[in-house]
C-alpha cells in the first residue's frame, strides 16, 4: 500500500504542481490527502490572486481534485489542532492534525520552515517541499512520474503541449531538481 501525503494549500495552489501532484496519487504512488480547510486556504488564494475567474470555475476544479482521488478528504482532525504544538504559526497546526489523523507520514509544503522536524518528530511526519517530494518518487519510479508528466502535456490543448513545455512549467514552479532528474 502506498504511503499517506498531506498536501497542505500552497502545493496545491499552482497549476502544475497540483496536476503532478495530483497524477502521482492516481498512479498509486502515494495515497494524497487534504482537508476542507486546506481547499478553502487554496480556493481562497486562488480566487484572490484571479479575481475575474469565474468561481463555478473554481467550484468545478474543486469538485475535479475531490473526485480524481478516492478518499482524499480527512475529516474528524479538529479535535487534534489543540495537540500540536512547536510550530511558528499556530495556523498551521490544522496541517499536522490533519496528517496526525490519516497517519501520513509526509506533508507536502511549500513552507518548510513552518512545520519543524521538532514539532513533527512526535508524531512521525515529515515535512517536505515538492521538489524533493517529487524527486523521491522519481527515485520510486520514475517511469511513472514520467507518464505523470505526458498525461498532463496530453490534457494541454489550447495551444497543445509537450513534455518540454510541461518541463518547463515544472521549472519556473521551482521543480528544478525534478525536471533535471526528468530530462
């Protein structure tokens, strides 16, 4: 069975990232988990960064990532934000009571720093930026991260797409080391 990942929002916030990230759960390779907080903190941003985007738009890619991955959505951690502690932003605790909850043992973040290896040590998490995330499943299987990335150029139609554009993408999202590893 596939380990358990927390995306937190800011991973799940940019176009590309999320795709991948959301391809390499439905190649079996992690089991990816969020929560209704964590979509609202990144619908909340998106909304706010494109204010002119329709929000059915939003609504609709929302209810896409809810039913790309069986099982995505933890429920029931609040009782364990009260839990956590040792974090720079207390915001952050719904995070780990989240990964706490589903047993993950991974949060993917963009925001390292807020989630200490002290604090998280206690419940056997780990936090890690998606870049070297990503370069840990390629070191898994690389074959299938590789499909990941076709599957994505393949949905890019207007105007088509291709690995490298999707590489390229991958790059200016800061998936340096992954798209060198990919190339």
């Amino acid at each position: 069975m596939a380990f358990i990942v927390v995306y937190d929002a800011n991973v799940l916030y940019p176009n590309v990232i999320r795709d991948l990230l959301i391809r390499i759960a439905q190649a079996g390779l992690v089991q990816a988990k969020w929560t209704d907080k964590i979509l609202d903190e990144t619908f909340g941003a998106l909304t706010s960064k494109l204010p002119d985007v329709d929000p059915l738009k939003w609504e609709r890619l929302r209810g896409l990532m809810q039913t790309a991955i069986r099982d995505s959505l933890v429920v029931g951690y609040e009782p364990l934000i009260e839990v956590v502690t040792g974090l720079p932003d207390l915001d952050d605790r719904h995070v780990v009571a989240a990964a706490i909850k589903c047993k993950a043992q991974v949060i993917v973040t963009e925001n390292i720093r807020d989630f200490p290896d002290s604090a998280l040590a206690t419940w056997n998490v780990e936090a890690k930026q998606p870049d070297a995330f990503v370069m840990d499943q390629i070191n898994l299987d690389s074959r299938a991260v590789y499909s990941a990335v076709q599957q994505i150029a393949d949905t890019w139609n207007n105007p088509p797409g291709t690995i490298g554009d999707v590489l390229d993408a991958m790059a200016r999202a800061g998936l340096v080391e992954s798209v060198a590893a990919l190339s």
